[in-house]
C-alpha cells in the first residue's frame, strides 16, 4: 500500500513532518505540469520543465533552480519509497513561490494508470461545452487548476464526463488543461496560439506523431458552431490520446486517434 508521502525541495517527507498543510495549496498561487512516469521514470520531463520554468519566469520573475536529472531522481524516490506501483503513475510538479523570493517545489504523486508510457486511453469521454475565461491562460497555474476541476464537476452534474472549453470568441480550446484536436478527413485541426491555445508538451507532442502518421495539421479556430461537422475529436493528455466519444448529442468516431496512438513509442522521450 502506498504511503502520504511527498517530495519538498529534494527532500523525501510526509505532509505531518513538513508541517505543511495541503488545503494551503487552495490559496496559493503556483505553476504546475503533470508528468507521466513508466517504471518510476518520467516521460518527457526536458520538455515540461522547460515550459514550467518559461511561466514561472512570466509570472513569478525567475526561474527554478533545480536541473532534469535532479527532478527525475526525486520523482523516482517519492514513487519507489511511497510504495506506487513500478507501472504507470503520473505526478504533480509544483513551484510555488515563497516569502524570499525563491521557488519552493513540491512533488505529489497525482495518480496510478494502467498504461505503460504513452497509450491511447481506453474510456472515451461524453462531453459539453462551457464557456469561460481564465487569467493567464498560456499557463498551468492554480487558475487554470481549479477551473478545470470546477468544470468537469459542472459537466458532471449535468451527466456528461468533462467540459470543453471555449473563450469569449466560440473557440474551443481545451478539456481542462489538456488540448484539444479534431479531424476534418484526413486532415488535423487545433485552435492556433494566437486565437487563445496554450503552448504545452502534449500539443508538440501530437503534431509529431500527426507527421509520423502522414495527416496534415491544420491550425485553425476550432469553433462550437462547427462541432458537427467533425468527424472525430480527441484529447492529448500527460498520458497520452483520448478520443471523444460526443459532445452533446453529436457522436464521433474513434479511428484516427487509434491510427495516431501506434506512433506513440516513436517519440523521443
């Protein structure tokens, strides 16, 4: 059985001992990325503390002090010494700024998957739409977080699995914090950066494996009023692809994120 344990600063603790509180978490202000992780190591950690530190540096003014190789020996100590199993596990990476200025990180085991690396996840989601606006939407942050999570449970109370996200302007953008792409033939489209998009790892990611797969990828603003006329939606997450099984009453089809999903080990991770 695993145990509370969590990772502070490099240091291998439990919540009593660091005397910390986790429902301070809900009032801080922070910069996070999930990191997939097969037999405790994790999955294109380069790339998501690049993006991580990129924010932190937008929104906190410096950047974390901590390299790739020293991340990934304490994501591998809090799942080998938390007792996870030596499978699939994802974490939370946190920097959370502190009273010196500095960066304080912090590592919580988020969740155990049956995957091993990157796989098309099996439950295709039923979906709707909601639409809102976040602060600093190029970014993960506590915002983006909570929003995500008050927004699946929306979605939940109304019989669907999650929300997709669209701003002011109709453009989806997003389930939570994972991002969103469609199929118009043979052909892969996604909200463009400029029309509301977030940067991330999960979207080069899938422009990789669409160029491995031989589709075009189209950036154009996915919009709610042509929901219909897609043949397939799906999802990049910190696990891999997920296709969509409807938003609404429209049904989708589940044949390229399938075709897309076989050239998942082919990325450098």
């Amino acid at each position: 059985m695993a145990v509370n344990r969590i990772s502070l600063n490099g240091r291998l603790t439990t919540w009593q001992e660091a005397e910390l509180d986790p429902s301070k978490l809900l009032g801080a202000n922070w910069v996070y990325t999930t990191i997939n992780t097969f037999g405790y190591k994790p999955l294109a950690l380069k790339d998501k503390l690049r993006y991580a530190a990129e924010s932190c540096k937008v929104l906190f003014g410096t950047r974390p002090q901590c390299g790739v190789e020293e991340i990934a020996v304490e994501i591998r100590n809090l799942l080998y010494f938390g007792l996870y199993p030596e499978g699939g596990n994802t974490v939370n990476l946190y920097f959370i700024p502190s009273a010196s200025g500095t960066l304080d990180r912090l590592i919580l085991h988020e969740a155990t998957t049956p995957y091993e690396g990157l796989a098309l996840q099996t439950i295709r989601p039923r979906a709707t739409i909601a639409n809102y606006e976040i602060p600093f939407e190029k970014h993960l942050t506590a915002v983006s977080r909570t929003a995500a999570r008050y927004t699946d449970n929306y979605a939940a109370s109304r019989g669907y699995t999650i929300a997709l996200r669209a701003n002011r302007a109709g453009h989806l953008l997003s389930s939570g914090d994972n991002p969103l792409f469609a199929m118009r033939g043979r052909a892969l489209l996604t909200t463009p950066l400029g029309a509301g998009a977030r940067p991330s790892t999960e979207r080069d990611m899938m422009f990789r494996v669409a160029e491995l797969a031989g589709l075009r990828v189209i950036e154009e603003p996915l919009h709610i009023d042509d929901v219909e006329h897609y043949d397939e939606m799906m999802l990049f997450t910190p696990v891999g692809i997920q296709s969509i099984d409807s938003v609404g009453e429209i049904k989708y089809v589940n044949i390229y994120a399938t075709v897309l999903s076989k050239f998942l080990g082919s990325l450098e991770l």
